[in-house]
C-alpha cells in the first residue's frame, strides 16, 4: 500500500506550482523561459486543496498577449494516470476546470495565438486616457511610461477586452467573482505600459479597478472600489498607488460624490489606501501635528470628507496613523495617552447600549468579562499598530 501510496503522489501537484502566466509581447517570447509568474492562489479553480490529480511532470501554460490580452493554453505533462491504478479515480479535467474562469475565446493552437499576436502593435486602451506618470527602470537608467486609462460598457470591445482581464482575479484576489460589466454603474480604470520601440508605440497592460457608483439620496452616489488587480510582474513599483490615486482624482471635485469606500479590502490594498489617504490627510490643517496630539475631532471628520470624500471610518483610521507618526513610542506617557485612544475606539462597540438590550444573547456575545475585554482590546490594539507602522514606515520614506 505505501509503494501504491508513493507512486500516485507522483500523479498529485500543487496547483500553484505548476499553473505558469506568462505576458507575451512577440513571437519570440513564446520561446524564452523568461517572464513566467505563478497565481497566488488557485482553490476557486481547483478546489479548496489547490491539487491537480491524475498527471505526472505537470505543466499549465496559460499565455496572454501583452496587449490585447488574447489567451493561449498549454498543457505540458509526461504521463497521464490510467484510473484503474487509483481506484478507479479519473485524472482532473484540466480543460474543463479552465474553462469554467477563461472568456468563451481562447486558443489551443500556438499558430493562431502567433497570429494574434501580430495585431498588438494596432492596439489602443480603450475610454479617456486621465494620467500618465513615469517610473524609473529597473535594469536601466531610463524612465518608464505608464497611462491610466477610464472606460465604461460603452466602449466598443471593451466588453470583450473586459472579460479577458477579468479571467486574471480567481487567481490572484481571494474571495473574487465575476462581475455583471452590463451594469453601467461601473467605472472601469486600466493601467498600461506605454512603449515605442522602433518607432511602434505599443501598450502593455499592467492592471485595472472597478468602481461601482452606489445610489445615495436624492441624487448622489457612493462610488465603491471593488476590484483592483496589479499583474505580478509589475508589483511594488508604485502603480497600485498610481491607480488609486487617479481615481480619487476622478470623484474628489464631484459634487455629486458622498464618499469613497472599498468593497472588503485586502490587507495589502487597505495598506496602500492608507498610505494615499495619509498623505492626503496630512496636508490639510484639521490634521497638523499640533491637533492630532489632540482627540479625534468632528472637524477632521468634516475636513476629511468635503476635501478627499474620505468617509467617517477611514478617516479615523488615518487620524490614528498620523498620530502614531507624531507620536514618541519610546516615552511612556506619550504612547499611553496614543494606546488609550485607539483603544478607546476599539472598544466603542462594548459600551454601545442599544446594542446590548436587542436581546441578552448579545449581550453575552458582545460584552465578555473584564478581563476577557482587555485581553480582546490589547490583541486588537497591537493588530492595529503592526499595520499602522508599516504605513508610518513608507509615508516617512517618502
């Protein structure tokens, strides 16, 4: 049984190891073993273990075109199982699997991905181009060019280029789910690399956001951020803060924006929302030094909002950074005032009274022993400052 048991773990394999993305500019990058970034996750695909069975020497290729984004498959393996050595238990249909994430169109044939290939170079963003920033090369001394561009459903193909861009958030956002891109509530904002080598100016894509435009009354709305997707290869160069940025800029003189939320953030994209928000924050005079010494105020509140449509939560999010950047850790009585009013705010659900008379099971649930609550706030509390320290760390480094 155990020789049986070793020779079908040759058969099982961690899909996060052997599904490989590759961005193909040209012909010639189908060749090189350069460039190649797997998923961060795979358990919306491939079940909640992220295993393929029934292969040896597994190889899941899935190629995008730089631009264009159109898709090709490839699956490499040495050896299929026969099910009769494993009991019967059929090898996983990879094809079936991918095909319930990938858009309707998509190659299984190299020659007609080659000739797809050829059209990037007539490729342009779809919608309103709102920002072009630049950032410095990595391998060289020239700066790179990147635009953000705005589109809706509108846009003619974007439909169809959507769903290609869409096909990369099961694998790299938890949690993720298609959206329904008919709404022409969502505002759409990509990012490209623009590049002119030769005289061909191309663009490569580098990631998008969603935003939905909530109602709120009479006649406003509540844009919430919901997906925000930056490809691996163009990670920690600043383009999610780029991004996030550009769209601020986009609601922030709007009138008819309430405010700006996020739809369940990750921890990483909460980080940066913070750092953009804090540095936002930072230059208005309801958040100077002097009074985020003092208690968090209705007048950052309301600053915070008609300046940046930070909402009431964010916003004392951000008060709590910024005073911890002005704060001394090192002297007792600084941090002990700084520790009491976070914690204050953590503890503000406890002391809510209506919420303890809805009912005693509640009550029990919400309001544990004295020393239960402290132990809860001091966990909470020291969560909240390994966060906030690390956005301290950048804004100071700015």
């Amino acid at each position: 049984m155990d020789a049986l048991q070793s020779a079908i773990a040759q058969y099982i394999f961690c899909a996060n190891e052997v599904v490989q993305f590759k961005m193909v500019r040209n012909v010639e990058d189908l060749a090189s073993e350069d460039g190649y970034f797997n998923p961060d996750m795979s358990h919306q695909i491939f079940g909640e273990k992220e295993q393929i069975f029934g292969f040896k020497k597994l190889r899941i290729n899935l190629f995008y075109a730089a631009s264009t984004l159109h898709i090709y498959v490839n699956i490499k393996y040495e050896k299929k199982l026969n099910p009769k050595y494993a009991e019967g238990v059929e090898p996983d249909n990879i094809m079936e699997k991918l095909k319930d994430v990938l858009p309707l169109k998509f190659s299984e044939n190299i020659d007609e991905f080659s000739s797809q290939l050829e059209t990037q170079a007539s490729f342009h963003p779809h919608g309103e181009l709102i920002n072009t920033y630049s950032r410095q090369g990595m391998e060289t001394s020239l700066k790179r060019t990147f635009q953000v561009y705005k589109a809706d459903v509108t846009c003619p193909g974007f439909k169809d280029y959507h769903q290609r861009m869409e096909s990369f958030i099961l694998w790299f956002i938890d949690a993720a789910s298609y959206i329904d891109a008919d709404d022409d509530k969502w505002d759409f904002y990509t990012v490209f690399e623009k590049v002119v080598e030769s005289g061909i100016t191309t663009f490569n894509f580098v990631g998008y956001s969603t935003c939905y435009r909530f109602y709120a009354y009479p006649d406003r709305c509540r844009p919430r951020i919901s997906q925000v997707l930056v490809l691996p290869v163009y990670q920690k160069q600043g383009h999610c803060t780029a991004l996030l940025s550009t769209i601020y800029q986009q609601y922030t003189n709007n009138s008819s924006v309430v405010d700006i939320t996020a739809e369940d953030p990750s921890d990483n994209f909460q980080r940066v929302r913070d750092f953009v928000d804090a540095k936002n924050l930072a230059q208005l005079k309801a958040f100077c030094p002097a009074n985020l010494k003092e208690s968090y105020s209705k007048e950052m509140e309301k600053s915070a909002k008609e300046n940046h449509k930070i909402n009431k939560r964010q916003a004392r999010r951000i008060y709590e950074i910024l005073r911890l950047s002005h704060t001394n850790e090192h002297d007792d009585d600084e941090f002990t005032k700084y520790r009491l009013s976070v914690k204050e705010r953590i503890n503000r659900p406890f002391k809510n009274e209506s919420m303890r008379k809805k009912s005693r099971l509640l009550h029990d649930q919400l309001v544990p022993q004295a020393e239960e609550r402290r132990l809860i706030l001091q966990k909470e509390f020291e969560k909240c400052l390994e966060e906030y320290r690390k956005v301290v760390s950048r804004l100071q480094a700015c």
